[in-house]
C-alpha cells in the first residue's frame, strides 16, 4: 500500500464472520486459456451473503452510532440489498422496515420470501418508478418518525459513501490474499449497478498504488441519469471518510454496458454459457440478473483477447435469482445439457 496514505478508521460491524477466500480457477483458466481467480464475497454469515453486506457493516454501525433504532430501505421486491438490510438488521436486533416496487411475480418467492423470514414490515407499492418509490420511502420514513422510531435511511442499493469504504478494504483484502498464493491480478472484473462496489474498488486501487484495471460491467443501465458522475461522487465521498486527500476521477472508472443485453433483469448474449461453464467446471453458481453477466463479460473479452491475466472474477453473491421460476426455467430451457435431461 502506498506509504504516505494512512486510513482513518470507521467504525464497522462484522457480519460476515470470516474473510472471503480468494481462490484459483484452474478448470474455467484453461478453458479460456486465461488465468482467472475468484473473490467469493457470495459466501459469509448473515442472509446469504453477497457484497451488500460489507456495505452494511459499516452503515448500521454508524447506525448505532446516531442511536437509531429502525432501518428503513427501498428497493424492487427482486432486490439483494433490501433482503441483506432485512437480515443484518435480524442479526443486530434492529427493526427493518422495506419498500418495495415491482408487481410481478406475485408469489412469495427468492428475495421476498428471506424480507419476510428475516422480519422486515414489508410495504409493497406495486410498478412505480424509482424516483416514486424513493418519495413513497420519506413518507414511510415520516412517519415512522412521527411513531417515536429513530430511523436510519438506506438509499436504493444501500449505495453510500461510507458503505464504498467496505470495498476500498475489501480492494486491498484481495489484493494481500493473492499475493500470499504467489500471484498478482492485472484486471478485476465486477457486476455493477448503484455503484458503491466499483467506486470502492477503485479508491481501494488508488490507496495500494497499483495500476489494475477494474472493469465494472455493467447490469443496470438506467439506475441514474448520470451513472458516472455518481460513482464519482460516491468514491469521493468515500476517500473524504477514508483517506482525506486522495481524489478519484472519471479516468479511473471503467464501465462497460456491453454485456447489459436486454437491461436489467432481463436476457445477455453470453450469460447461460457463463452459468453453465462456471457450474460445470468449478462448481460455483452465478445468476442470470448480475454476476452471470460479470462472467458472461470475462468468457467474452478472453476470446476476444481484450484483456489481460490474471483477472479476479469478484463474486459479489445474488444467486437467490436461481431459484425465482422464471429464472428456474428460463435457465432449464436455454442451457442445452440441462433442457435435454427427461424429467
Ligand atoms: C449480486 C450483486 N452484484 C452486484 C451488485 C452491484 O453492486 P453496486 O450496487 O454496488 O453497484 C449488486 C447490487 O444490487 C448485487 O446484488
């Protein structure tokens, strides 16, 4: 790490109970003729995992730290991030309050049901927009207030400044880890969407000196009208809290939509083989709405000869999509070894 730089220390809560392994991929690496690791921040201690929840630890111990007493988030009822508030919140004894938009599927099921068994009040608000939602939360928000309760507002993606600090330390956790196997990474690939992983990542980069390329791919295109200026924003205010001094600029971020498909959600060239190849080959599952199209981006640069070993898959969690029934059989029926098999 750069010697000059000193990190100031914030306080966190550990919810994860362990540091994620970085571990080699032999079997994928020489399928694609390319040295590929993974960062498995899918696996941890509370709620399934995933990399909303390195946020987490440092939002609800500023929580605490202000005396609040309710966590109150947004989110679609698809969402990772409501669903690892609802258990964090579980696992400290907080009350957790969610807002959620989308109508479909109307069945309790993946991230709807682990809201509901972590036991967040739920308060679904049907197909509005982003920007309806967040003005339905402040009136959630009001008036839960007005009930007494001292309520901790998370924005859409627990998408702060102070949660991007997680992944600057996660940056340089990984980068220690790989060294200590005897390896460097020259590129770091990630699934992206409200964007406090990447702009962490990328002030972590800042802080070691070094000069990998981190490669945000991107899996929701519409999530702000200006998706670079509040990265930028967000790494910002994450050096401001971590390491006053350092300024991150729109140089250092990489996002590519390249593999985005259909947007959010929804098909990508390239996804079902990544599915497939990482399930088959090294027994790990990504899904169809985020890491798939991290991996998807990978299989594909590695063909094209675009970029340059080794590179850190960061397995950022979210595989619960697996088990929603429209991914179950969009993924029986478009993976050929699996739509073959009589049942
Ligand atoms: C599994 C998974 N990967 C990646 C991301 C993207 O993280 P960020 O919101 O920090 O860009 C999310 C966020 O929803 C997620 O749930």
């Amino acid at each position: 790490m750069n010697k000059e730089l000193s990190f100031r220390s914030l306080p966190r809560i550990d919810l994860r109970g362990f540091t994620s392994p970085v571990q080699p991929l032999p079997r994928l690496s020489e399928e694609l003729g390319l040295e590929v690791w993974v960062k498995r921040d899918d696996l941890g201690s509370v709620g399934l995992a995933g990399n909303k929840v390195r946020k987490l630890e440092m939002e609800l111990a500023r929580a605490r730290e202000v005396g609040a007493t309710h966590i109150v988030t947004e989110g679609s009822r698809h969402s990772n991030a409501t669903r690892a508030a609802a258990a964090a919140a579980a696992a400290i004894g907080m009350k957790c309050t969610l807002v959620l938009c989308h109508d479909e599927p109307k069945e309790p099921v993946g991230n709807l049901l682990l809201d509901a068994l972590f036991g967040a009040d739920l308060r679904l608000v049907g197909d509005v927009s982003w920007v309806e939602l967040a003005r339905l939360t402040e009136d959630v928000v009001r008036e839960l207030e007005a009930a007494g309760e001292r309520v901790y507002r998370l924005p859409i993606g627990s998408a702060t400044g102070r949660g991007a600090t997680s992944f600057a330390r996660a940056y340089i956790e990984a980068d220690e880890q790989i060294r200590a196997q005897g390896a460097e990474f020259r590129t770091l690939v990630h699934a992206s969407s409200a964007g406090s992983t990447h702009s962490g990542l990328v002030l972590g980069r800042a802080l070691s000196g070094a000069s990998t390329r981190v490669i945000g791919v991107v899996v929701a295109g519409e999530v702000y009208d200006d998706v670079p200026g509040n990265y930028l924003r967000l790494a910002n205010e994450a050096a401001g809290l971590l390491a006053p001094g350092v300024q991150i600029t729109a140089d250092d971020l990489e996002l590519t939509e390249d593999y985005l498909g259909e947007g959010y959600g929804k098909p990508a060239p390239g996804v079902m083989e990544a599915i497939d190849l990482m399930a088959r080959l090294e027994g790990i599952v990504v899904d169809p709405v985020y890491t798939g199209k991290a991996v998807a981006a990978i299989i594909d640069m590695a063909r094209k000869g675009s970029i340059e070993g080794p590179v850190l898959f960061w397995h950022t969690g979210g595989y619960h999509a697996i088990f929603d029934p429209h991914y179950t059989s969009v993924m029986w029926s478009a993976i050929p070894r699996l739509g073959s098999i009589q049942l």
